[in-house]
C-alpha cells in the first residue's frame, strides 16, 4: 500500500466516523429535548 492509499483510506474512515458521530450526537439531542419538554410541562404556571 503506497502512502497516497494510505492517507486516502485514513482520511475517508476520519470523514464518515464523523459524519456517523453527528447522526448519533443529533439522535441524542433530540431525545434529551423530548425528555426536557415532558419533565418542563406544567411548570411555567408554577414559581
């Protein structure tokens, strides 16, 4: 394996673990904004 396929394959794994981080760090911020908004509801009356 030249060093060109090397650096080529390392970068392209780099590129698509990010963009499956994203996915997963998106999943999981729309699952914590579901939780906030089931724990927040009735509260605004309150304080």
């Amino acid at each position: 394996m030249g060093f060109y396929e090397h650096i080529t394959r390392k970068l392209s794994s780099a590129v698509s673990d990010k963009a499956e981080l994203n996915r997963l760090v998106l999943r999981w911020k729309r699952s914590f904004e579901e939780v906030e908004k089931a724990l927040n509801r009735g509260r605004k009356g309150r304080g």
